[in-house]
C-alpha cells in the first residue's frame, strides 16, 4: 500500500473471538470444539464464541440459554475478565511498540495510524503483518487486520477478513471496495434503517452512494448525510490516544450477581488497579473518578468525586470507588456490574507531586460507614512504587504483581 501524500494509513485490528480463544489458549484441549463464554443460562447471555459454536448460529450478545439450544454440546464457560484484561494489556502492548497512535475501542479492538512509519516498520501492509505476527508469536492469539486511509474503511475491512485475515483498502479504490457490499455494513445502518433502505430499492452501499443526498437527508435527517459522506468512504476522524480520550475505565459484569460488601470491595480493587496502570502507561492523570454501579434489574447509577489534583495511583482511585459505594444501594440490592473510570484528563507531567486525595477528609460523609484511617503514603514514595510495579508487569507481565488483598483464584486471573 502506497501512501501519496496527505493520506493517512489506519490499520482496525481486532482480536478474533478474543474470550473464546484466551479460553482454548489455557486450555489445549478445547480447540476445535464450540467453546461459548458468558453468563449462566438463567439469566446470561453470549458474550463470545468460537468459530466452531458460530456454525451452530451462536453469536454474542444472544441468551445463553438460546446458545444452548442451537449447541446442546457445546462447553459453555464463565468469563473471566481478569485473564482477559491480561492478555489485551500484553496484545495493546505489541501495538505500542508500532506506533504511540493507538485507540482502543474496546478490551479486544484498536485503531492505529502508522502514517510516516514507512522507514521503521514499512508500509502500512507490511506493519500489519508484523503486528499479526507478533501477537501470534507472544500470545498465542490471532487478530485480523484491516488497512486503509480512514477508520471506517479499515474496520469494515478487518471484518471481511475474519478469522486471522488481513484486508487492504488501496488510496483511491475506496469505491470498487465499497459499492457491492450489502448497506447493512454501513456504521449506523441497523435493522431499522436497513429495512427503510431495502425498501427503497437500496441494497448495496453502491446503491445508497447514487442515491440523492437531498433525498437521504429527507428521509433520515443528519443520519442520512452521515450516510452519504460513508458511502462515499468519507471519514475525517483521526485515531484518537488515551492522552486525547475523555475518560479511561474498566467494568466488569459478574456471572452471579454480587450480594457480599466484602466482594465488591476485592472487585473494586482489581479495578482501580487496571484503570492506573493504564493511565500511567498513557502517561496521563485525572482528577474525576465515577463509579458505575448496575444492579440485577439492569437498573444503573453513577457516583463521582473530583479531586483538587489529579492522579493515576491506584490506591487513590480505590479509596475514591470505596467512599462512592456508600452513596449506592450495593449490598442491600444485588448488583451484576461495577465499573470505574478516571475523567478530567491531562499529561502526567502536569500533575503536582502533592496528592491531596490522602487527605482524610474523603471519608467524612456525615451518616456514612467510616473505614479505618490509615497513614498517609508520600507521593514523591508512592509513586515510586508505581513505578516499581510498572516495571515487574513489562517484564513479567500484568499478572506479575497483583494487589496483596485479592483472593488467590483473583490472583491467577481466574
């Protein structure tokens, strides 16, 4: 792929059926068998299958219980997010080494610019290959690759390519890629609208680009222009980083829901582990941390606090999760999720080395269950720890060192 100047080079890569996978990686003995990952049948649902499961018509996000009745002998599995934050730390770790330019879009997809990395790594193409390659080689995963001028034709393109594929949209051949396949692969294109579009005759993308744009917006309103700059393979947005992001969190949904204070708490901490590491590997601080908590009847709620200076300690941001829980009816409503995020961002360097979060003052709400004090820590000494512990995890891995309070089944990721 040759890039002429003033175009971009995007790559969409996304981990292949990425919970089922880790699942058959720990476990040799399960590949090639439908391996389904998710909730438990009562009440679950699919949150990943494995290639062999999906020939059976079992897909993610479908009921667990549905899953079972088209794969009555597939080995349904619960998720376990701990293993899998692991390995996408380890696999987001092997983009980075490509290019700073990486937007994760979730815990298994990421957008890459590697505009300019001609004299390093090659062109785009080539990048992508040795990207494939070294997740293979370090991971034992496979993720298919898409590469383009822009997002939108570099994610359209990595799901052609599915499974372990590598799919590559040339500068000028955004059309001939675009035109003949099906409208539905549009982004925004849902049931809805793919029926509104089918009925109107428009059945490939090819069909909607010669479509009036006068008409489209008259019928769809802003969505209809979005939908004639797509189908024309226009997307201006740039890969956005975590320093540009305006939050970075983790949350978790339980296969059981958490009745236990006691439960939430080790929960909490794992975390407020997983969301400092990733602002001090970003090179970021916050001073915002929510907490989001939803409970077994999906009903959701968010408690926020802001700090005067902004951190990226993982102790810090637990104390601030553990005072939002208060505010929560955790404990006497079941709860299926917990997730946590730090707002407010701004490069480390800003940060003032005083950390006013250890003041004691956080606990006071008035009627509130009080922890127990415990001494302030010394920034300048607190993050030299952090440092520490950044430093075994690059060596060792993310499991290399883990908060000393979590259970040991939390500890070996399982």
């Amino acid at each position: 792929m040759t890039v002429r100047p003033g175009i971009r080079s995007i790559l969409h890569l996304d981990l292949d059926a990425f919970y089922a996978s880790v699942e058959v990686l720990d476990r040799p003995e399960l590949r090639g068998k439908p391996v389904i990952v998710g909730g438990d049948e009562r009440r679950g649902v699919v949150a990943a299958a494995s290639y062999e499961a999906r020939e059976f018509g079992v897909h993610s996000a479908m009921p667990t219980a549905t899953a079972k009745r088209l794969c009555p002998k597939g080995i349904f599995l619960p998720v376990r997010m701990s293993r899998y934050g692991e390995m996408s730390d380890a696999v987001f770790a092997v983009y980075r080494r490509f290019s700073p330019l990486v937007e994760p879009l979730s815990i298994d997809e990421a957008f890459l610019d590697v505009t300019g990395c001609e004299r390093l790594f090659g062109g785009a193409e080539e990048v992508a290959r040795k990207i494939k390659a070294a997740v293979r080689e370090e991971t034992g995963l496979t993720v298919s690759a898409g590469v383009a001028p822009n997002k939108f034709l570099a994610k359209i393109a990595s799901d052609l390519g599915k499974p372990d594929g590598l799919t590559v949209v040339p500068p000028g051949g955004e059309q001939d890629f675009l035109d003949l396949l099906p409208v539905g692969k549009l982004w925004g294109v849902g049931k809805v609208t793919e029926e509104a579009l089918l009925e109107r005759g428009i059945r490939t993308i090819g069909d909607l680009r010669r479509s009036p744009r006068e008409t489209l917006v008259r019928t769809f309103g802003a969505h209809g222009e979005h939908l004639h700059e797509l189908a024309r393979g226009i997307d201006d947005r740039p890969v956005e980083t975590e320093r540009e992001a305006k939050s970075v969190g983790h949350e978790d949904t339980f296969d059981h829901d958490l009745r236990d204070r006691g439960a939430m708490r080790r929960e909490l901490l794992t975390l407020s582990d997983r969301v400092s590491s990733r602002l001090r590997r970003g090179g970021i601080k916050g001073k915002t941390v929510t907490l989001k908590v939803k409970y077994a009847d999906f009903v959701q709620v968010t408690r926020a606090i802001t700090l005067s200076d902004p951190t990226d300690d993982g102790g810090t941001i637990y104390r601030c999760a553990l005072d939002l829980l208060i505010d929560t009816e955790a404990g006497a409503r079941p709860v299926r999720l917990l997730g946590i995020s730090v707002s407010k961002l701004g490069p480390a360097a800003g940060a003032r080395k005083k950390d006013r979060m250890e003041q004691l003052g956080l606990f006071g709400r008035p009627g509130a269950a009080k922890p127990e004090p415990s001494k302030p820590v010394d920034p300048e000494k607190r993050e030299k720890i952090n440092r520490a512990v950044d430093r075994i995890r690059e060596k060792f891995g993310p499991g290399g060192i883990v908060p000393g309070a979590l259970p040991q089944e939390k500890r070996r990721g399982e």
